[in-house]
C-alpha cells in the first residue's frame, strides 16, 4: 500500500449548517477504500487525516452520517449521524 492510492475521503466545510443547525462543522460525506487495502488501516488514516484537515480548516466538529439497509420483512434505511468533536 505505500505510496498507492486507494481510497479517498470527501470532505465539505460549513460555517453554518442551519438543516443541522450546526456551526464551523466539516461532513464527511464519502469514504472509500479499494477492497484490496482492507485489513491494512487504510479507513483509520483517511478518517484520522479528515480529522488533520477539518483542524487545519479552523473547525471543532467532523460530522459523518451513515446509511444502512436493514434486510427485514419491510426493507427500509436507517441513518446514524456521528459526530467527533475536539477543543480548539
């Protein structure tokens, strides 16, 4: 894996976010890694280095949502919202 891409992170920086009503947040709204980095720490240095960046941009908060299919009798997605938030 050195010096390979395989995967990337799309970060968006809001001051204002009144839908979520948040302030100086970055989402990260896409994480992938190529299944051939699995097992290697690929996610944990995308999202450690989204944390990096979202610092450098000045901002506390690296919001993440997630949705999921849930395969039961009625099939429906469910979303999680997390968040990592740190002192300035």
């Amino acid at each position: 894996m050195k010096n390979e891409i395989v995967g990337f992170a799309y970060l968006q920086c809001e001051a204002i976010d009144y839908a979520n009503l948040l302030e100086n947040a970055v989402w990260l709204h896409d994480l992938y890694v190529e299944e051939s980095a699995c097992g290697q720490n690929a996610r944990k240095k995308l999202i450690e280095k989204s944390v990096e960046t979202a610092k450098g941009l000045g901002v506390n908060k690296l919001m993440l949502s997630v949705a999921a299919k849930i395969n039961t009798r009625k099939n429906f997605s469910r979303t999680a919202v997390s968040k990592i938030q740190w002192s300035k």
